[in-house]
C-alpha cells in the first residue's frame, strides 16, 4: 500500500511539474482510467490488435495469442518505461520553464483544453501458453474550466489514478493451431484521486492530489478472456478479447468508501496479413465495445490501422484511434527497441467535442 501511493505522489508532482494545470469526471477520458494497459506500438496504428496480439501485448490485449509461435519459450520483458504527454502539455511546459511564463495568465490560455500526462512500466516473462506480468502506471488528466459554482472563476480540476497489477495468463491451441483461447487473471491495487481549487491555487495541486485525504485505495481481481481464430488457407484471422469479464470490482480499503467498478468491454478484431521473408504488412480493424453498453458513440468504438516492418528490425504504424489519425515508428534490435508516435484521444462524449492529440515514448529491454 505505501509502495503504490508513493508511486501515485511521484506521478502527482511529475504530472503537475509539467503541466500546472481536466475536466470533472464528467468530461474525463475514462477510457483512460478503466483500461489498464495501452501499448505504444498498437497505439501507432490505432489502437487495434486484438486478432494479432502477442508476447507482452497479449496479456491485455488477448491472451489468447501467448498460445501462437512455436517451442516453449517466447521473451522477457525486464523493463518498458514509457512516457506520455499530450500536446497541451508540452506547449505549456515550454511556456512555463523555457519561456518562464508561470503564472495564472498562462494557464488561462489552456482554458477548456484537457492535458494529459502518464508514466508506465510493464515487465513479463512469456512462455508459449503461460505469461507472468507486472504492470505499474500512472495517469494525470487536468483541465482549467469556469463552472458556476465559482461564479464564472477559473477553477483547475485534477484527475490521478496509479495502479499496481500482477497478472497471470494461460492459452492454448486447438485444430492444428488455427483456434487459440486464452485467459488473464490479474490483481488490481489501485489509488485514485480527484481535486478541484481555484486557479490562484494551481501551484500546490501536486501536494493536493498527493494527500492522503484526497486519494483512495480499491483493490480487486479480475479476468480477461481471449479468443483467437487463424484461417487455414486465407491471410487474415479473427481476435475477440473480453475485458473484465463479468465486471472487475475493485474494494475500498475503508469500509464507508464505495467500491469500483471496471466494466466487462468486449472487442472484436480482425487482421490481414502479407509476408515476404522477413518483410510484413499488416491490416487491422478492431470494434471496442461492440455492443455499446460503455461508449454509445460507434466512431468512437472504431480503431483502425496498417503496419509495415522491415526485416522485422524497423515499422512503420498509421491509423485512426476514434476518427482521428495516428502514427508511430519502432526499431527493434532484439534486446532493445524504442517505439515512438502520437495519437489523438476524444475525451468527450461524441467524436469532434474534445480531441486530446498525445505523443508516446517507450524504450523496452529484454531478450
């Protein structure tokens, strides 16, 4: 427990260190607090993977596809820092330690424009058919609002969530390995805080979200269930992924404190794929929410995305992540590979209300 809320201080100062200054809850991008994990590659190309998921991404993404490839050992992820910003939040930090602009003025020009900033560290050790995981993360949304509470005055609305997860998964194969099925279970601890103060007030907001009283502690298990089909004689396969299968609860340590909820979210994916030696080209569409019990908007449902690598060393990702472009670029050199690119998120509640465009950076090490 002290481990995990002196993650969620580091995240509080470095986020706020950097951006000074989201909506309430109610214009928060909850995709962003209900999903664990997002990978770096799969976001270049827009977010889609389920049908094509493997090693590290398949344990979020579907465990279905730690069952593909052949013999018994498939990596180990020993770190993958990875740093997320969005663009709000690199203009303001020039403004504020390039330009020295620190001061309530600066932060007005943001005035309804959310900003967001995340830090994530995953590692695994992947066998063919069985993964371990260890997930550590934390996401900052802030976003300067007038609300009539305050009489028409600026007011700065922080959103933290850090989560600690372990995860165990297992797969398998069937039909000469055209079928794969797969399951996650993972143990959640997460601290969540939220705090609104007057502009005047934005400079101590880190301290704000890193008091005890303003976050909360939840802890829970949950599971995700995956299914992959590969078509025997066609180039393209089938990926349906169930996230929180059930609903993942998520209790409060104190007992007058609600409980959390992560809803069951069900994506369907499907990938086409063209392989020349070592060179690939990759299709890919996925649905997530197909029946739209958690997002009502279908663009918003929608990724969309291509995938070129050479000689499996360099990629090349573009996309679209809910009607908006993405783009991202990887190099692997085996033991190292560096993924870098930009996305754009709709935190509102429609596609067009509230784009967020973010850009990531992940360097990961292993063998």
């Amino acid at each position: 427990m002290m481990s995990l809320r002196i993650s969620a201080k580091l995240s509080s100062r470095v986020g706020c260190f950097f951006l000074l200054g989201s909506a309430a809850l109610a214009h928060a991008d909850q995709l962003s607090f209900d999903t664990l994990y997002r990978s770096p590659h799969y976001l270049g190309h827009g977010d889609a993977g389920v049908a094509v998921a493997d090693d590290l991404e398949a344990i979020f993404y579907n465990p279905a596809g730690i069952a593909s490839g052949k013999g018994l050992y498939k990596g180990t992820v020993l770190l993958s820092p990875t740093l997320e910003a969005s663009a709000q939040a690199k203009d303001l930090a020039r403004q504020v330690f390039v330009e020295g602009e620190n001061n309530a003025d600066t932060l007005r020009h943001y005035l309804g424009k959310n900003i967001h900033f995340g830090l994530s560290n995953a590692s695994a050790l992947i066998f063919r058919r069985a993964a371990l995981g260890v997930l550590v993360n934390t996401q900052t949304d802030l976003m300067i609002a007038k609300t009539a509470e305050a009489r028409g005055v600026e007011s700065v609305s922080a959103t933290l969530a850090a989560n600690r997860v372990a995860t165990f998964s297992v797969a398998d194969s069937f039909w000469n390995e055209r079928f794969q099925v797969g399951s996650t279970i993972k143990y959640i601890l997460r601290n969540e805080a939220k705090v609104e103060a007057n502009i005047i007030d934005a400079a101590n907001i880190s301290d704000q979200l890193a008091a005890d009283k303003a976050g909360q502690d939840r802890q829970g298990i949950g599971v995700d269930l995956g299914l992959m089909y590969k078509h025997p004689s066609a180039p393209w396969r089938l990926g349906l992924h169930m996230e929180n299968a059930g609903t993942t609860y998520l209790r409060a340590t104190e007992s007058e404190a609600h409980p959390r909820r992560l809803p069951q979210i069900v994506t369907l994916g499907w990938a086409y794929e063209m392989a020349a030696k070592m060179d690939t080209l990759r299709i890919l569409a996925d649905v997530r929410d197909i029946a739209g019990s958690t997002e009502k908007s279908a663009v918003k449902r929608l990724h969309l995305g291509a995938e070129m690598s050479v000689a499996r060393i360099i990629g090349l990702n573009a996309g679209l992540n809910q009607g908006y472009p993405t783009a991202g670029i990887y190099l692997n050199l085996y033991v190292l590979r560096c993924d870098i690119g930009t996305y754009t998120q709709e935190i509102g509640s429609a596609a067009g209300l509230r784009p967020d465009q973010r850009y990531y950076f992940r360097l990961m090490a292993g063998f």
